[in-house]
C-alpha cells in the first residue's frame, strides 16, 4: 500500500505565547480522536507551532480507511434454521434487515448459545476524502482559553485564521475552513522571509521555511535560542536567569530567535533584586544575568524576533525600554521609602474589599485575630505572638505603596523590603513576603511558622466570608481562588506539621462574620471535598481516604498520618483479615433488627465467643486511648490483636444458632465489633 506524509498548516496573525504549548498538545489529542473514529491509522504524528502558524504532520498515511468488519448478532441458531438447516421466516427477516444473504449467516457461540450472525464488510474511503472532512473538524474543535470572531461568525480561533496549507506528499488536499480554501502556499518570516512560498511538497516544509528564517519545530528554535544565549552569557561573563516560564514565553514569541544583550546603569542594582527581575522578566521578557556568587549583575539578556543588519540599533532600543522602566521602579523605591509601612495601614480603610464584607483594613483584622488564634492554640510563646501580631497588623500594608501599584506581582516582597527599612523585626519582615507561599501547588514553603499563620489566617478569612454572601465556587467558577486557598491552607499544614483543628477555626471565623449554621456546615464540606481531593492526589485509595476523613477531617494534619499509617498495613494478611471480617459483621447486622452492644457473659459457651468477647473488652479502651491522642501506628497495632480472635470466631462459631438467646447473644457481641469498627472509621469500606 502506498503510504504518503500530510502536512497541515493553520496560519494567523500572531497567537498569544501562553496558548502555544497548549495548542501543540491539544490538536494532537483531537486528531488521534478523529482518526481513530474514522478508522484511519497512521504511523505518527507531530505538531508545531511558532507565532503565525499551528502544523499538525502526519507520517505514513495509507492511501485508504482500513476496511470495517462488523458481526450483528441475531436469533438463537435454532429458530433461525429448522433441523433441515433451512432457514425460518426470523432468519430470512433478519438477514434482510442486515442487507446480507440468508445464506451468509453464520453460526457463532454466545455464552453457551449458537446464534445466527451477519457479518457486514465495509470498505475503506481514500484517505483524502476522509481527511477534507476530519482536519476542518479539528480546527474547529479547538477552543482556546480566549477566543475571538472575525469575518466569520460562525468560526472562532485564538486570532484570526491568514491561510491554511494542506497536502498529501504533493498532492493538495483542497480543505475549507470558513471562508479559507487549503493550497500550497504559505508565508516566511515576517521581516526577513518572503512573503509568499510555493511548498511542493511535505517533506520539504521544514527546509524551505528554514531558509525564509522561520524555525517551525520548536525544540530546534529552542536548541538554537539557549545556544545563543550560552554565546552571550561568556560574553559578558554572567548567568543568565533560564526560567522555565520565561524561555517557554520566548520561545512562542519568535519564529527565528535572534538573542542580545543591553545594560543598564549599575545605580539601579541598588533597587530590590526582586523588582529588578520582575521589570525585566515578567514586563520585558528580558532574562537578568547574574555573577557567580547569584548577584544581579548590570546586564539582561532578549531575544528578537529579526536579525538587524544592525544589532546594536535593537540592543539601544531595548535598552532605551527597560531604562525607562527602570527609572520609574527606583522613583518608587524612593519615595516609597520616605514613611514608615506602618503609617499606610490606615490607607487600606479606602480600600473596599467586598460591599458586603467591608474593606480591606477590615479584612485584615479578621485575619489577624485568626492567625493569633491558630498560633495560640499551636502553643506559640508570647514572643512569638507578638512578632506575629505586628506582623499581622501591617501584612497588607505593601499594597498601597506605589512599587506594589505598579508592580503587583511585588506585594509582600515589597512589604518585606519596606518592613526592613522602617526598623521592624526580621522576622516580621520575612513573614511579609512567606504569607503569600505556596504561590501553586508544589510551590516552596515559608521557612518560618509566622508566615504560614499569616496565610492561614488570611485564607481562611476568605473561605467563610466568601461563603457568607454567596460567593462560593461553582462548576469551573472560582472567582475569589477559594479551591486554591484550601489547597494552600492543607499544604501548609501538611508539609510544616501543624495540626489546626479547622472546624474550630471555621467557628472563629464565623464568630466575626455573624455566619448562619447553615453557611457553617457548607464550609465544613467545602473543606472536606477539597482535603478530599488533595489526599486522593497524594496516591491514597479512595476508601483509605474515607476513612482518614471520616475520623479526622477537621485535623488535615491527623487526616494525612491516619491515611499514611492505614497504607503502610493494607497489604499485610491480618489487616485483610480484620476488614473481610468488618464486611462480614455489617452484613450479618443489616439483617437483623438492631442490637444492644452488651452481652451475658454466661451464654459465651464456646472458646471462640469467649475469646473475641475478651479481645474486645481490652482493645476498646485501647482504640479510644489511641484515637484521643492520634496514636495512628499504635491503633493500627492495637487494630492487629482484634484480627485473629474475630477470625477464628467466624471459623468456629455458629452466629446465627438456632438457639434464640445465643443467637441474640452473639449478635450483641459483633454489634459491639460493628462500633468499634466504625469508631475507626468504618473499616468495611477498605474492602477491595
């Protein structure tokens, strides 16, 4: 079979970075959706993506569709042929409703059963028809994050659709989309290429943009970007800042990388090292450059998207753009030094946070009697309270300086910086800028316990009085980040072992919001399902989770170690034992009317009765003793002495005996089983 390379090309005006890696994974899984649904199987796909254009390659396509073969059972064999083997009315009924001769049935084994079958062939349609029907369907089913209209309302893309190039080998696949027709033709790079290129065929795509300076696949754009950067860095003899983020975002924006340097006047390294990167990084897209010891040093490192005849004109620019940047942070700097952080906390009373939840200062206060709360009841000295109270008062105080201003993405390491400058403790400082942590799942934690009561304070502020006027998440909508805020609330307490009872912090929260009951109970289970998901995330089964949240849910730090202790013994033979026999007494009570949890000890006639009575009277007070003080190995420990009495007890006893009151008798003694299981969370449901 002849087997032919496809190329599609979607060209537009320039598509955001962010949607690159995205779209390079999206148009892949849509189109192994399509061609499998369309029985089309090829032997591999590639995607590309540079600002103008999107490319999905398909290697080895065969001429046609595979052929299909589908087997539509019908009557039993023996009412579809007499015992002549001449077929009945059902038989002739069904294979004409098949489309298919009588005489074409065959007879197959369905579970013990022979039925008549018709077996339908269809053949394959060429694999160019298939495809002027599967590509058009691919784009459209792309939906970026943003999307916009343009002359077509009916058709949506991430900017609007230039060209489309398609072809088989050499053949072009005439395609629509919209109001654009496919051909050969695509475009080079905007300024150095020509503007229109006749592709002859597939295989020579990659080479004739590679000419017209448009690097398409994107790991050699990237090679060719971090080489040139390497050049750079012995150039100027530093080490450029490679952010994942920051080389991902320069990547998307070029299509035939051109790196550069510039300087800038060493008076600005005076600035805060943060405030520097992030003008240069997160505004210019400049990557900063520092010395061997980690310094900034008074360089930062571009990447064009042309080759001037005339570099030094591109480095003067750019120089130009970041020096006024520059300029505007160190005025900032200035002048926002010139009053100590603690005198813009009055500020933040002009700041409304929510109409019906006050302002910011009024947050704050809330947040702050929470944090004092938590390290309260964390056992903090008095010391320690009171950096965290001061630490507290001023947390927000950074935003309404005019660095934070400009700058959002600086609070907290501006409140830091300011903190230090106006003579506060250093401690209090870092708490300013740790109280934003973990930024993202995985992020790093604060180093000091003041910061991470900062954030739990001010998190959990947000849950309930989000709650209370209605602002919760629904569906993908979060508005407020409360589903992060949760996240963010387990992560600290998880990773800096602080074990917070949550529903009694939830009852402090609410205390200063006056919160309904009824909001109350809705956070408790807003914390639950997110505690939930986390747990589920760490690799923990879904009954192992039950159960730590059915015993533990308001103490995520207990919830986690009761999880980790439970997982260490599942797949030990008496854990296993212990839970068939958890599954066995709930079985065995449900059908039966409900039973006191004593028993007489005289009518405890057999060894095994007696002996799993004896267990249970000294392993109760055990498990309560355990579960009081969040012993969780020891439980699990305590839990392994119970496995072998009630096993043996269903080995070598009779429940329900005919006898009425030894039958009652031992259904009271496993009614006292059933409460201690469930005193542990309901073990039963650890069954696999």
């Amino acid at each position: 079979m002849v087997e032919r390379d496809l190329l599609f090309e979607i060209g537009t005006e320039e598509i955001p970075a962010r949607f690159a890696s995205w779209v390079l994974e999206e148009i892949l899984r849509l189109a192994e959706a399509e061609l499998n649904a369309a029985h089309l199987f090829v032997g591999g796909m590639e995607s590309f993506a540079t600002p103008r254009r999107i490319a999905l390659f398909l290697r080895k396509v065969p001429e046609r569709q595979q052929d299909t073969v589908q087997e539509l059972r019908g009557p039993a064999w023996n009412q579809a042929f007499d015992a002549n083997g001449n077929p009945t009315n059902a038989a002739r009924g069904f294979a004409r409703s098949r489309n298919v001769a009588v005489e074409d049935l065959i007879q197959k084994n369905v579970g013990g059963v022979d039925y008549a079958f018709a077996v339908t062939r269809t053949e394959g349609c060429l694999s160019r028809d298939v495809f002027l029907d599967v590509l058009p369907r691919i784009v459209k089913r792309i939906v970026f994050p943003k999307n916009m209209y343009w002359d077509d309302p009916s058709f949506r893309f991430a900017r609007p659709v230039r060209w489309l190039l398609c072809l088989w080998g050499s053949e072009v696949l005439p395609l629509v989309v919209g109001k654009y027709t496919a051909g050969r033709t695509t475009h080079g790079h905007r300024f150095m290429g020509q503007k229109t290129l006749e592709i002859p065929d597939a295989k020579e795509y990659m080479d004739i943009l590679y000419d017209n300076y448009v690097i398409v696949d994107q790991r050699k754009r990237k090679e060719k970007m971090l080489s040139g950067i390497a050049a750079l860095e012995k150039e100027i003899g530093g080490k450029a800042d490679l952010s994942q983020e920051l080389i991902e975002e320069n990547l998307f924006l070029v299509e035939y990388p051109v790196p550069f340097y510039g300087t800038f006047d060493q008076s600005y390294l005076d600035i805060p090292a943060e405030a520097l990167t992030t003008t240069m990084g997160h505004h210019q897209r400049y990557f900063p450059v520092r010395d061997a010891e980690g310094k900034l040093k008074p360089f930062f490192i571009g990447v064009s998207n042309n080759r001037a005849s005339n570099m030094n004109v591109v480095r003067e620019g750019n120089e130009r753009v970041l020096r006024a940047r520059l300029s505007d942070a160190s005025f900032f700097w200035k002048e926002d030094q010139k009053r100590p952080l603690a005198s813009r906390v009055e500020e933040l009373r002009t700041i409304l946070y929510q109409e019906r939840l006050g302002s910011v200062y009024d947050k704050v206060q809330r947040a702050r009697a929470l944090a004092l709360e938590v390290g309260r009841r964390l056992g903090l000295g008095e010391e320690d309270l009171l950096l965290l109270g001061k630490a507290a008062a001023i947390s927000k105080a950074d935003t309404v300086t005019h660095m934070v201003y400009e700058f959002p993405e600086l609070r907290g390491i501006m409140g830091r910086e300011y903190a230090r400058r106006s003579g506060e403790p250093e401690r209090v400082a870092r708490a300013l800028q740790e109280q934003y942590l973990p930024v993202f799942a995985g992020d790093r934690l604060p180093t000091d316990v003041l910061g991470a009561l900062l954030g739990i304070g001010d998190r959990l502020d947000t849950i309930v009085a989000c709650h209370k006027v209605g602002l919760e998440p629904t569906g993908s909508q979060d508005p407020y980040g409360l589903r992060r805020a949760a996240r963010c609330i387990n992560e600290l307490l998880w990773g800096m072992s602080l074990d917070v009872d949550m529903k009694e912090m939830v009852l402090e929260a609410s205390a200063c919001l006056d919160i309904s009951p009824e909001t109350i109970e809705r956070v408790y289970e807003f914390l639950r399902q997110r505690a939930t998901v986390q747990l589920r995330e760490k690799g923990f089964s879904h009954a192992t989770v039950t159960i730590a949240m059915q015993v533990a849910w308001q103490r995520p730090l207990q919830a986690l170690r009761l999880a980790e202790s439970f997982a260490t013994v599942e797949q030990e033979a008496w854990f296993d034992g212990l839970v068939t026999a958890a599954v066995r007494v709930r079985n065995i009570l449900s059908k039966t009317t409900a039973m006191p949890p004593e028993w007489n000890e005289a009518l405890l006639r057999e060894p095994a009765e007696r002996a799993l009575a004896e267990a249970v009277v000294k392993i109760v007070p055990e498990v309560e003793r355990t579960l009081a003080i969040c012993a969780w190995n020891e439980l699990t420990h305590v839990l392994s002495q119970l496995e072998p009495a009630i096993t043996t007890f269903f080995e070598e006893t009779l429940v329900m005996a005919e006898d009425e009151e030894l039958r009652r008798n031992r259904l009271c003694l496993l009614s006292r089983c059933h409460e201690l299981f469930l005193h542990v969370g309901d073990l039963s449901r650890l069954k696999k």
